[in-house]
C-alpha cells in the first residue's frame, strides 16, 4: 500500500557527481483534489505541479523563502500554480479545476492537452528587494520534462524530472510522487553513463509508487552500480497560510473607487482563499474603521 504521508527523501552519490530528491505525494495529491474536486485530467495535472513544486521548494536554502511554479499554457485548464517552502510544504490551484479530456495517443490521461502551449515561470523569493523570475517556454507540458528544460536552460544544472499520478475509476489518486536527479559541477562520466542507463530502465514512477515500492527503493534503483548515502528524511503536506488578518490587510488597501463600489453594494464583503477554499467574511464597518485606523479615510 502506498504509505499514508507525503515523505521526501534525498541522496547524494559518494563521488558528488549527482543528488536525487525524491517524494511519494500521493497525500498531498489527494489531499489537493478534495479540496479543488479536480476532474481525473485535473489530478493528474495539478498532482504532478504539486510535487514538481514540492521537489524544487527543497531546493530553497531558508525556512522563510518560497517558490511558486506556474504554468500558463493555452489549453483549457488555464493557469496552474503552486507554491512551496522550503521543507517541500505545498499549495496550489488550477483555473479550471474541472476541465476532463479525453486520454491522449498512447491511453493516458492528457496532460499536455490540458495545459497547453504556453509557459513555465519559477518565481524564487528569498528575502531579496526583488524576487528571482525564471522564464522557460514549455517544452511538452507534460510539466516533468518542462522542470527538465527549465534546470537545463535557467540554472545551467543538467537534471532529470520524473512525475507521474495514478487515477483509479471513482477519481480517487491512489500514486503520486516523483523524482529530482541533478548532475553536480565536475559529475564523471561513467557516473552519468550509468544514470542513464539505470533511468532508461526505471519505467513509471508512480507505477513503482503504486506497486508498494518505497523511497528507498526508487533511489536505489536510480543509483544501481553507483555509491551513494541517503542523507534526509522528511515529511511534507499540502499546506495552506491564508490568514482572516492577511484578506483584511488586502481590503484595508484597495484603493477609494475600489471601496466605493463595496460601499455600494451594501453587503458583507466575503473572500475565498484560492488554494484551500476557506471564505473569510467582513462587515463594511469593519473595513472602514480598519481603513480609518491605517490612515486609508
């Protein structure tokens, strides 16, 4: 059974040469699709942004840093986004979470067509005045081969990205993970050849997640014929931050035309968390006098 938890785990070769990063998300996917009530080509399209954003979020180096991927294609389910930190913890959202195709040429559900042509940011904030904006068009969005091209063409980091989501007939994600392979600065070359040749036999990931194999075993089956060291374990979820005060804060701050039309409407003004569905509702006396408090009337 595939476990219960969102778990990443990374190993380095003994050599340097190469780091993989691996998560079963299959927690986090499904966890995504209660809350979005994703269509079966949505779930295999957010899962696989889930954890593609999961995997790179590890890559932050402190706890207060995030990194949103986006994918902005011209295929029905619009713009994908997800966020993560730097412990793998995610959220996201997909513009239309209810978009279903048909599946695509070889029997599997239709990712690419479903995102479309179009392109992939990744958006750094690490703190800076200004956060770090990588642009990458999308090579296949199939979302794992773009986070390839992305880490080729952005970072100069040669890398393998590795994502798959299984579906079952009620729309139930029973697999979710994938893996993170990068090459690292003077890697040797009977190292690499080998990871070739050990990804050319790997198969599906979420297959083997599904199949009951382990994190270790995936490693392992990455790494064959090369030492390596296991070096972190974690678990990570799908983690939402939306905050009543952070919506308040946004209201606070709209602009005298903005407020006026809310003024008109006569209503409580509600809003509704993008990642989590959690609707938050405010009085218009509460926003004036909080309006009044900032100096905004």
């Amino acid at each position: 059974m595939p476990t219960t938890k969102s778990i990443i785990k990374r190993a380095i070769t003994e050599d340097g040469s190469a780091r993989i990063f691996f998560i079963d998300s299959t927690a986090i996917v499904k966890r995504a699709c209660e809350i979005h009530h994703t269509s079966k080509t949505m779930t295999a399209v957010l899962g696989r942004a889930l954890s593609a954003a999961s995997l790179m979020g590890t890559l932050l180096k402190d706890k207060d840093n995030s990194l949103t991927l986006q994918f902005r294609g011209d295929g029905p389910a619009g713009m994908v986004v997800c966020v993560s930190d730097y412990a793998g913890n995610v959220r996201g959202y997909a513009e239309h979470p209810d978009v279903e195709l048909p599946p695509n040429a070889i029997g599997k559900l239709d990712v690419s067509g479903a995102i479309g042509r179009g392109t992939m940011y990744v958006i750094k904030d690490m703190g800076m005045q200004e956060p770090y904006v990588g642009v990458c068009p999308l090579v296949s969005g199939e979302i794992a081969e773009d986070v390839t091209q992305y880490f080729a063409t952005s970072e100069q980091t040669p890398s393998v990205c590795a994502l798959g989501v299984r579906v079952d007939t009620s729309n139930v994600c029973f697999a979710a993970g994938g893996f993170l392979l990068q090459l690292m600065p003077g890697a040797d070359e009977k190292v690499i050849d080998r990871l070739e040749a050990n990804i050319n036999l790997m198969g599906s990931v979420s297959k083997r997640i599904a199949d009951g194999a382990t994190g270790e075993e995936i490693i392992a089956a990455v790494f064959d014929g090369i030492a390596y060291t296991m070096f972190d374990e974690f678990d990570a979820e799908y983690k939402c931050t939306c905050a009543r005060e952070k919506y308040k804060i946004a209201l606070v701050g709209l602009n005298n035309a903005d407020m006026a039309e809310l003024d008109a409407a006569d209503e409580p003004i509600e809003t509704n968390c993008r990642f989590c569905g959690t609707q938050y509702v405010f009085s218009l006396d509460e926003i004036h006098q909080a309006r009044k408090e900032a100096g905004r009337e």
